[in-house]
C-alpha cells in the first residue's frame, strides 16, 4: 500500500471517530455532575452542550453520510450532486434545531476561529441554545485551514512562501488540555487559546468546503509552478478535493450555498 493510501485509510477512520464518541478527547471531565453544570454533555469524548439532543444527532448522522473522496479529476462547475457532498449538506440545510447561523470566511489570517467560538460561547451559556449550530460557508485563504498535511507538504508550505509550513489550524492547543467542566477558565478549552476547527467541530461546529474555492487555489498553485506530477488542472483540483481534513463538507461553491441557507433560516455573519 503507498503512503498516500495509508494516509487516506488512516483519514477515513478518522472521519467516522470525529462525530461519533469524540475519539479525539482533550482531558477528562471530572464527574457527570460537574459536566452537567458546566453545560457540557457529561460525556468527556466531546463538548456537545448539555441538552444539545438535535445537534448530538445532526453528528451522528452526519458521521454515517459518506464523502466522495476518490475523484480522478473535476470540472470547474460542478452539475451533479455527486460531484459534492450533496447529502451531508442537505442534512445541514434541514436542520431541525436551532439557531442556525452561518459565517462567511474567506480570511485565514482574520479572527475567524475566534467569533465562530464567541458566538457558541454566547448561545450556549449566555442564552442557553444548546442545538445552536454554528456552520463556516469556508473560501478563499481561509480554505487553506481545511487541507491535511499530504496538501500542505506537496503545495501550500510553499505556496505560501514558508510562511506556513503545515496546517495549524487543525492542531489543539495546549488549552485544549484544561478541563472542560471549567468553561469559565480563561485559557480553558471554550477561551481564546482554543481557537482551532477540531476543537470547534468536537462542539458541533460544522465546516463547508468550496469547490470554487479549490478550483481558485489550485489555479494559484498552477501560476507559481508547483506541479511536481504534471497535473492538469482538473486533476489537481481532483487531488485537493480528496485530501480535505475530515468532518469537512464540499459544496459546489459556498457564495451559492449561502442562499441556500439563509432560505433554511441560518443567519448570515461575516
């Protein structure tokens, strides 16, 4: 088996642990009961919020929804539903909690990590919506943070002029460590110094890719020469399609997603 096998095999175990019973836990919660008042699950494999029923199961289906992964190559527009994620994004779009809101990301350098766990932040405890789903319409720069390392080591370390060498929005931060029963604690789990989409995605963030977006990128890498295997640009695009992190949902373009959502009552920030 090649490495790029192994890595997606090891990719797709992880996609079916990310949803389900949290396997990518950062500390234990020290009993049911503190988990309780701290607005948690009282499950330590993930930082759902107490009474977060419709979100719980939003995961749990999603977690069951395959994501094609496998394209030799794609077009620049996207016609059939199985050219995306067309049935997780409709389990999105039918969401039957709520609120629902949607931010327009298309910054990596912007705080966007950061007002999407505001925003939770606020809706969980300040006024207590534990099914507020919290979704990231994710193009432009801010796509980088939704590649594995197999993209960034083969393109966007030097894409990027060095100034990223892998994708560290996807790493948890020492916060991540602290008890999640302290959700007070400023630099716990839930405070700035946790501001990264694994940590989020285990509180039931979710993160739409853009197709456009990855036709847009790769275009970039194309100009600057980095096309180590010769690949057309439909190929390329294909690659980095198959090599979004896990838990990600592709959409044919997040600019035309968004009406979609806004249609489904998701409120729209930027």
């Amino acid at each position: 088996m090649s490495n790029e096998q192994n890595l997606l095999s090891r990719r797709d175990a992880m996609k079916h642990a990310l949803w389900g019973a949290g396997a990518l836990a950062v500390g234990a919660v020290g009993t049911q009961t503190s988990a309780v008042a701290a607005g948690l699950s009282g499950n330590p494999g993930n930082l759902l919020p107490t009474g977060a029923r419709s979100l719980k199961e939003l995961g749990e289906r999603l977690a069951k929804t395959p994501r094609r992964r496998d394209f030799k190559t794609v077009p620049m527009i996207l016609t059939k539903p199985d050219e995306w994620d067309d049935a997780a994004l409709r389990e999105i779009i039918h969401y039957a909690g709520g609120p629902k809101q949607v931010w327009d990301n298309t910054d990596v350098s912007s705080p966007w990590l950061n007002l999407m766990r505001n925003s939770m932040n606020v809706q969980v405890w300040s006024f207590r919506h534990p099914d507020f789903l919290c979704v990231s319409a994710t193009h432009g720069s801010a796509h980088w943070a939704l590649y594995d390392d197999f993209i960034w080591n083969k393109y966007l370390a030097q894409m990027t002029g060095g100034k990223w060498k892998d994708n560290e929005w996807i790493k948890e931060p020492p916060a991540a460590a602290a008890d999640p029963a302290n959700f007070e604690n400023p630099e716990g789990v839930f405070s700035p110094g946790d501001n990264s989409v694994t940590v989020l995605q285990r509180r039931g963030a979710v993160f739409l890719g853009c197709h456009n977006g990855i036709w847009e990128i790769t275009e970039g890498v194309l100009k600057k020469g980095i096309n180590p295997d010769g690949l057309s640009h439909e190929q390329m695009a294909a690659e980095f399609t198959n090599h979004l992190i896990p838990g990600v949902i592709l959409t044919p373009g997040v600019v035309g997603t968004l009406p979609e959502l806004q249609l489904a009552g998701f409120q729209y920030a930027k």
